[in-house]
C-alpha cells in the first residue's frame, strides 16, 4: 500500500508547492488525483516516483510509504524497482525507435528484460492495435497509440502501482474512454493498483474507485467516485453542471466566481 502523509514540497528551495498532502491507495485500489492546472497533482506524483530532483524539487516535510519502506528520499530507479512506475504526462517516447523496441524498454527494470518475450504477449494482449504497429516508427504514432504505447511500456516493468499523469491529455473523448477501458481490464486482470492524475474529471471518475481534489497545493475534498460524482461542487467546477444536472452556459453571466464552498 502507498501512503502519502502531510507531505511538502518546495522547489528551488523558495517555492511551496505542496502543502501538507495526505492519501493512500490500497492494493488493487484505482484512485485519482483531481483539480484544476496547476493544483499540485503531478508534483506530487513526482515526489512519489522520486522525479523530482530533475526539477530542483525536494520533499522537506512528510513522508511517503510502500508498504514498510520509506521512499520520499529513495532514487528513481529503486523506487521502479520496488513496483511504482510513473507514466510520464505528454507520452514522451522514443521516436526513432519501433514501438516494439520502445515496449521492450520498459522491461530492463524487470529482471534486465529477460521476461520480455512474454511480457510483450501480455502488453499485446490488453493492446491489440499496438501488435499492428510493432514495427511501426514510434515518431509517426498518433497521440493515442503513443498513450497506449507509453502505458504498455510501464507494464513491461511489471508495476504493483501504476501512476498515470494525464492520459486523456490532447485526445479525442472515444480515444481516452477507450484507454480507460483498458486500464480498468489490467486493473481487474492483474490487481495492479492506478492512481491517476487527471483534469478530465468525468472519465476519471467512470474509472476509479475513490478521488481526492487538490486545489493550491492541498487536498480540498475526497471521497468513493460516486460521492464525488453527485457532489454538487464537483457538478458546477468541474463537470458544468447546474442543480438539476442540466449543462450550464455562462453567456449571460458577468463575474463567474468559484465559491469553493469547502474551503470555507
């Protein structure tokens, strides 16, 4: 289990950006982080996967658990090593490279990729399109097929915990249900525990079992999908929705405020 307790983190040793953040993910558990641009959610990710020392960032307060072992201080690579990888937002790959050669990467964590054989099966599996494309140049893939490249990559490391940091991102809405779709086979298949970072919160929500919403560094509000999912602040800020669950417009409004009603 990954526990996140009253975590801070500053960058350049002035900026805070995170603000006492505290959650978990339980074992086979499918939990995002949710909030607007800005709201701290991939720094903490990277705090998490121990990628923040390549962004002059550092966790000076808190700690992060797996299981028993502490890892707010560990490098990348032992923490990937342990079962936690991250998916990095923006879907970087290598784009000279064939999507088979790139998939194969992801395995060298894993027993140095002596696995790969097999586990390029399985990736194929969850990922048929990608057996189409294996010899395909990775640079000449559409946003979607690197996602779905990108994502297998991360299973050929064979991940206890998979941190995935704005899929949707750039997408068209039948793509992101798809891949959805499919974290939520390999999270059923495979027990394997997700947590998701995420601005599109209606296709989060469809996915995951609990959420928490950051807002300027701090978790704000949490609770199951479907408490967030009829919480009348997530409707208006997040899915546009008035009371009655009608779609809002705001051509006729002057000053659109958020009242961040549980801040108060």
């Amino acid at each position: 289990m990954l526990s996140v307790s009253n975590i801070e983190v500053i960058y350049n040793s002035v900026i805070l950006v995170l603000r006492g953040v505290s959650f978990e993910v339980r074992p086979g558990q499918v939990v995002a982080l949710l909030g607007a641009n800005g709201a701290g959610k991939s720094t903490t990710l990277k705090a998490i996967s121990g990628l923040l020392t390549t962004e002059l960032g550092e966790v000076t307060r808190g700690t992060i658990m797996w299981g028993d072992d502490r890892i707010d201080h560990r490098n990348t690579e032992d923490i990937v090593r342990a079962g936690i990888v991250q998916v990095i937002e923006g879907r970087p790959i290598f784009q000279h490279l064939q999507v088979e050669e790139n998939l194969r990467l992801g395995a060298m964590s894993y027993h140095g990729g002596r696995m790969a054989k097999t586990d390029l099966e399985r990736v194929y599996h969850y990922f048929p399109l990608l057996r189409d494309l294996r010899h395909r140049v990775s640079g000449y893939l559409s946003g979607g097929e690197q996602q779905m490249m990108v994502i297998g990559r991360a299973l050929m490391a064979h991940p206890k915990l998979m941190m995935l940091d704005e899929p949707s991102l750039g997408l068209a809405p039948m793509l992101v249900q798809e891949i959805f779709r499919i974290v939520g086979d390999i999270n059923r298949a495979e027990g394997m525990s997700v947590l998701l970072v995420e601005q599109n919160v209606r296709a989060a929500l469809s996915l995951v079992d609990y959420g928490y919403v950051m807002e300027n560094g701090r978790i704000v509000l949490d609770g199951p999908a479907a408490q967030l999912a009829e919480n009348e602040d997530i409707k208006e800020f997040y899915l546009g929705l008035n009371a009655l669950g009608e779609r809002k417009s705001y051509k006729d409004v002057k000053h659109y405020k958020r009242r961040k009603r549980w801040l108060g």
